[in-house]
C-alpha cells in the first residue's frame, strides 16, 4: 500500500505530536492493519518535519505492536529530499 499524505501546500514545516497523530488517525490508519508493508510519501513542499510530529505520527502504530523493529520492517517513509528522509528514519528510532 502506498499513502501520499496530503498536507496543506501554506506549510513547509510540519511539527506537534498531536497534528501528527491526527494525520495517522485520517490518512493511514484506515489502510494500515499492521501485518502488511506500506509506503508513506511527505509531499514535496514539506522541507521539515520535527521529531514530535513522527512521535505523534507513528503512536497509533505503535499500539499494534510492542516496539519499533516492527514498524520499521512494514514501513517505508519516503520524501522528495534525501536528507529529509534519513531525518524521518533517525526521528522514528528515537
């Protein structure tokens, strides 16, 4: 499965465990049952994405299963910018 969120096109800059749950309660839960593989891609305007907005993003994840070894063998975060992306995956081993 993959989910391009959708993310209003006026932020740059996404951050708030809240907003980031909110977007997981939305845009993944719904397609994500925790036993199949998923892709989640940030549009491309986004340039930032702080470490609380992945904590609240993947807390509803996470309540699947215990630990994070499992979400990172069924997800893949995806981002127009290589350095983004490598961001996403250092916030959500944090």
């Amino acid at each position: 499965m993959k989910i391009e969120l959708k993310i209003d096109k006026k932020f740059t800059c996404i951050a708030g465990y809240q907003y980031g749950a909110e977007i997981y309660e939305k845009q993944v839960k719904p397609y994500f049952n925790g036993t199949e593989k998923i892709e989640i891609r940030f549009p491309d305007h986004i340039e930032v994405v702080a470490v609380s907005f992945v904590q609240g993003f993947i807390s509803g994840m996470l309540r699947l299963f215990p630990g994070k070894n499992k979400l990172l063998e069924l997800l893949t975060l995806k981002s127009n910018d290589d350095f983004l992306t490598n961001r996403l995956y250092e916030d959500l081993r944090y």
